[in-house]
C-alpha cells in the first residue's frame, strides 16, 4: 500500500505459494517434532516481489549497532522497513504467545521520540517498542539466526501483471503439496504424521504426546494466519483470484478448501481435548490419526485438481 500497490495478505500469500505441510520428526524445535503448515520464512516476500517485478534491498549486519544505525537511515528516507526478528525478545506480545522463533516478520515504519513503530501481523492494531528490545529481538541465538535482517523496497513497476502472477502462484503451490518425493514434505507428510499420531500412545510416555500434539496445535491454529493450517486464508486467495480474474472454478474451489478448513480444525478442537484430557467427547489417537488422514484425501484431491486449472 505505501508504494501504491494494493495488495492484500491473502493475495500476497497465493502469489508466493505459501501454502505447504511439512512434519520433521528428526528436527526437534523446544523438544518436539518440527511442523509447519507454510514455506520457509521469507519465501513468500521473495516470490511476491519476483512475480510483481519489485526490487527490494537487503541486508544483514555483523553488530547490532550497525543494524540499528542502517534502519534509523532508511526510516529517514520515510520507507518503512520489514526484518525478522525473534517472537521471544517481544515485549508488546501477549507472554502465551512469546517463544524462541527466530522467523518472525515485522515492519517498523517509524519513530516517536526513542520508541520505534511497529506494525505486527499478529496484533490488530499498531504498538511500539524500545531500541534496546528490537536490537535483542534482530540479534537473537538460535537457528536461524535473524543477524539483524531488514528488507525495504526500492523501486515498482508501472503496471502489474496479476494474472501471471497469480497463476505462477499457483502453479508452485500444487507442484509443492504433490510432487515433493520424501515422505516429510507434501501432501505425503500429512499422512506421514497421521501414523506418528497413531504410535503415540505406545511410544510416547502421555506428558510427551501431549507436548507433541500441542506443538501440532500451536502452529496450525495460532502461527497460521486465520487458523486451519492457513487452509483458509489460501481459500481467501482463490476467492480474491477468481473476483480479480473474473474465474468463477477458481472461486468454486474457494468455497471447497474452506470446508477442508473447516476439516482441520476438526481436528485441532479433538486434539486439544485429547491433550488436556478432556473426558466429554473424547477421541483415541487412533481416531484423530483418521481425522488428519481424512484431511490429507481431501487435499490431495483437491490440489490435484486444481493443477489442472486451464488458463
């Protein structure tokens, strides 16, 4: 929007095909198997930014000195400015929300007196935060290491060309849920995890298998945007597509991926019960093992189908 162009975070995400599933039973994050619902960090602004023709600047920095002093000069410029940072070190989070992910995207647009202004996609509305705290939150340890990543754009095209895009989007979309040939990644991994559900109870002491399914959980419903694994807000996309494209399929196949939305947080709202051990309306492992299985059918189908979307 500061640069001109209007585009939503549904139709950025479509574009950078983010949309993805991946379950990493060997890489462990805060002891749990790693899962995600999206592709890798700052992929999808890569994409976008590919696909739109926007030239966008980038850099890391060896101090945090250094990294503060370049974002106080390009702020001068009046650009606001994205980076990555870690969701630990911010303070204007809720507490329940703060773990060590050092991915976190965030724009700082501004200043007011010492206090730098933030515009986070997790918080409605805008906040701020002290130098000191954002120099920690872009200098983070862990992996992977942010090194004070910032990225700004310098230069957009006079006319976009949204249906090429758009189509690229979700050509790359389809190609990554169906052809990855690894179990871990794909479609494939979401049957994958379905399996490692079912062993759970035999393999797992039950403190550790709720751990498992919360971290499940946690990255499908509160890290993904709108909930579902971000089924929805790709469905968001599809809708937003077929409108601008004048694709009546396109948002036919909005209304269904909202519905296999609606499947997967089926199977979050069970999963949490069984977490917690929640008695009335109880489901095995075994079952939840079904509902995720049932989730991944779907999909496949689905992604199949509209890979064969003519253009």
């Amino acid at each position: 929007m500061h640069e001109g162009i209007h585009l939503s975070e549904p139709l950025a995400f479509g574009i950078g095909a983010g949309i993805f599933f991946a379950h990493l039973p060997f890489i462990k994050v805060s002891g749990v198997p790693g899962t995600t619902f999206r592709t890798w960090p700052g992929a999808i602004f890569k994409r976008v930014a590919q696909r739109l023709k926007i030239s966008v600047h980038t850099e890391k920095f060896r101090s945090p000195e250094k990294a503060m002093l370049a974002l106080d000069k390009v702020l001068q410029t009046g650009k606001p400015v994205g980076m990555l940072s870690s969701v630990y070190f911010l303070p204007y989070l809720p507490e329940a929300f703060r773990f060590h992910f050092n991915a976190h995207n965030l724009i700082i647009y501004g200043k007011e007196g010492n206090q730098y202004l933030v515009s986070d996609p997790v918080l409605e509305n805008q906040t701020n935060i002290a130098p000191e705290d954002l120099a920690k939150a872009r200098f983070a340890k862990g992996m992977p290491e942010p090194r004070g990543f910032m990225y700004y754009i310098t230069n957009t095209p006079p006319k976009i060309d949204f249906q090429k895009a758009i189509q690229e989007g979700i050509k790359q979309t389809c190609f990554f849920m169906l052809s990855p040939p690894l179990p871990w990644f794909g479609n494939r991994a979401i049957g994958f995890l379905a399996e490692k559900i079912k062993s759970y109870p035999s393999k797992l002491p039950p403190r550790k298998a709720s751990l498992y399914l919360g971290n499940i959980i946690r990255m499908q419903e509160e890290i993904g945007t709108g909930g579902a694994g971000f089924r929805y807000l790709y469905a968001a996309f599809l809708q937003e597509a077929g409108e601008k494209l004048h694709r009546d399929d396109l948002i036919v196949m909005s209304h269904e991926l909202t519905a296999i939305g609606d499947d997967w947080r089926n199977f979050a709202y069970h999963a949490a019960r069984q977490m917690k051990a929640r008695q009335s309306d109880l489901v095995s492992f075994d079952e939840l093992s079904a509902l995720l299985k049932h989730c991944g059918i779907k999909e496949k189908d689905f992604f199949q189908r509209l890979q064969k979307v003519k253009w």
